[in-house]
C-alpha cells in the first residue's frame, strides 16, 4: 500500500493527520478483527471532500491506529487521549423549559444515539450473517416494548420504494447510497439486515444497520426537547435490558465514525430562520459559540429549504448526554432571541 494521493485543496482531517510518518508507523498494523489502515482512510482517500475521512472497524481501531484516530477527536470533540468519559442519561436533571412555546421557530426536534453490539466488529467488516444475527437479535427485543414504545419492525428488504422514499421524505428512515459509507464498507449486502422499527406515531425509531449497527431516536413536532429527550432515556434502558452495547471508559460508546464517540448523540431541531440566515457570519459566529452544528432539511450533505435549518449539538464525546441536550437548549435559545431582535 502506498502513501494517498491526496488532491491540494484537500480539506479533511484525514489529509491533515496522516502524514508520511504516520502513515509508515501504521500501515502494516491490524486489529485482532483484521481491520486495516487502508479499510480506516477509504472513504477519505475515495472521497476528498470528507470533512473527516475515517471510520472504526471495531473498538481495538481506535487504540491500533491511535497516532491517526486521536489527533481527529481531540479537534473534532476537543477531548485528550488522556481523558475519560461519563455518562449521564438522566432525564431529571435537564431542567429546562420549551425555547420556542409559541411554536414560532422550532418546526420539530430529534435526538439520537448511536450504538453498537458487545462482542461484533462494527459495520464497516462485520460479516453478513454476524449483520443478519444483529438485525434478529434488536428487532427480537423491540418486539416486547410496550405503550408508547410499542410499534413494528419493517425491514428494508422487500419494502416498497413508494414508502421507503415516503419515510425518508418525512425524516423518519436514512438515505440509501451514500458515497461515504460506500467507501468505508457500510453498505455490502445493502438491504440485507437493515430496517426501521418505529411506534405507531413515529415519535420513536431504531434504524437497524445503517452506519451503526443501532440508532436510537426520538422525534417530535415542536420545540420540547426535555420531553423527546426523556422518551430517548427510557427507550435506551429498556433496550440495555436485552443488549450489552460496545463502550470503552475512554471513549464512551464506540461508533464506527469518531465524531459520534461518548455520547453519540445529536439533538436537533429544525428550526426557521429567516432573518438570521441572511447574515452567514453572525449565524455562524453563534453557532460556533455555542457549539451547534448547521446542516440542511435533509440531513448531512444537504441543503437548507425556505430558511429551514438543522440544528444540532457538536461535541458528543467528554460531555454527558445531560450537557449535549443543554448545548442545544442554549443555543437555540440564543438563535431565537437575535431572530426576533432582527
Ligand atoms: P443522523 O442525525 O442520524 O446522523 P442525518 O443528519 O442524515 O443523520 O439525519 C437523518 C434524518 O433525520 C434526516 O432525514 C433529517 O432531516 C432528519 N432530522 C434530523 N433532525 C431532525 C429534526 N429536528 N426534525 C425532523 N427531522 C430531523
Ligand atoms: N465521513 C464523512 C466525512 O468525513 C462523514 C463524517 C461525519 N458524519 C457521519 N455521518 N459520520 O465527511
């Protein structure tokens, strides 16, 4: 394997920090799973507009490839190799009240964690019958899930596109064919073993499969974040019930991308903005402060419709879920306090 080609106005941390050096230190080290440097810089070497450019192909990927894994967290969630990460969960301490009451700018709000099976490589190698038994054994316990979490698994194979595209206009189902998750092996077998569960009114869903082996969320019109983060709290104990997830005292929960460690939670709300967006770097300088990321109506990789934006916590790793839920809060709060005063 040679050192990347990478083009000039290569942007992504990958290019940043797999220098020379580091690339002769690490290309001939494997995880105990088989994973290799060339798996982790796939998707940024086939992809140079990455902002980030790696993936994981199981916890060990993370202490194997260090002198390339830790120089990307520590910029991405400004938290050291040294450092621990603590959970908390608990939906009791978020004292907070709804930051748009009037349902003037929050059109809805989303949260959710990622996660990943104990005792499986993550999905960038996992083998097809180690997916399929994942898919069996989540849509197994989400069969017992009562009252408000109660609801059905639909699994991708032999669903209708007519609804697939239907759930994935309305927010509620991921995208298919990411040129990304192409590259980093997350989408062989594509559809075997990948489905959504989701309770009757789709305020609570598990995507199966899809970047991570689980994607816990919880959704809802308006602006409640304490309440949809609640819902979240209690569906994630009730799957730890039936399911040990893959976590590491240094980096919380393993996802197979690095920005989604610790926490691998991303609150977010869709949120209108129309005065705000019209001056990018005020927008921006607010976002920033308050540690929010901005994408599109659509997700990652989209565009913003009718001043309509997602908003969401940036760092997930060395906070608690508690505090990623606060970043959002205060920073909406901020957003619609200059949106108003425009
Ligand atoms: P993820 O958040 O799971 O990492 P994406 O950014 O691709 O991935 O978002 C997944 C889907 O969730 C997209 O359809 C996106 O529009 C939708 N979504 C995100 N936040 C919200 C929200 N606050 N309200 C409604 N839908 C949302
Ligand atoms: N690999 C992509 C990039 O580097 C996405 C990174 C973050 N998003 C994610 N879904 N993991 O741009």
């Amino acid at each position: 394997m040679k050192y990347p080609n990478f083009p000039k106005d290569c942007k992504s941390m990958l290019c940043k920090y797999l220098t020379k050096d580091v690339f002769e230190e690490l290309k001939n080290r494997k995880t105990p799973n088989g994973f290799t440097l060339e798996m982790a810089i796939n998707s940024g070497v086939k992809n140079p507009d990455s902002s980030i450019g790696v993936y994981a192909g199981d916890k060990e990927s993370y202490e194997v490839f260090d002198l390339l894994f830790d120089p990307i967290i520590k910029e991405y969630h400004g938290f050291g190799k040294d450092e621990k990460h603590t959970s908390d969960f608990d939906a009791k301490k978020l004292d907070m009240d709804n930051p748009d009451p009037k349902g003037e700018f929050i059109l809805s709000t989303r949260i959710r964690v990622g996660r990943n099976l104990d005792g499986f490589p993550l999905g960038t190698i996992i083998s097809k019958e180690q997916r399929d038994e994942v898919e069996k054994i989540v849509s197994n316990a989400l069969k017992s899930f009562k009252d408000e979490l109660q609801g059905e698994y639909y699994p991708l194979k032999g669903m209708t596109s007519t609804i697939q595209e239907k759930l994935i206009k309305e927010h509620f189902l991921f995208k298919e064919g990411d040129r990304f998750l192409e590259a980093a092996g997350l989408n062989r077998d594509w559809p075997e073993g990948r489905g959504i569960f989701h309770n009757i009114d789709k305020t609570f869903l598990v995507w199966i499969n899809e970047e991570d082996e689980l994607r816990i969320i919880s959704m809802q019109q308006g602006g409640d974040i304490k309440e949809v983060f609640t819902r979240l709290s209690l569906a994630v104990s009730e799957l730890e019930k039936d399911m040990k997830f893959l976590k590491s005292d240094h980096l919380g929960y393993i996802t197979s991308c690095p920005t989604n460690l610790g926490t691998a939670m991303r609150a977010s709300v869709h949120i209108k903005l129309s005065k705000l967006s019209q001056n990018k770097e005020l927008f921006k300088n607010i976002t920033d402060k308050f540690h929010l990321q901005i994408r599109g109506i659509h997700g990652e990789h989209s565009e913003s419709e009718g001043g309509i934006f997602d908003i969401s916590n940036r760092r997930r790793l060395g906070v608690t879920e508690v505090e990623c839920a606060k970043d959002l809060y205060n920073g909406v709060k901020e957003l619609i306090r200059v949106e108003k005063s425009l």
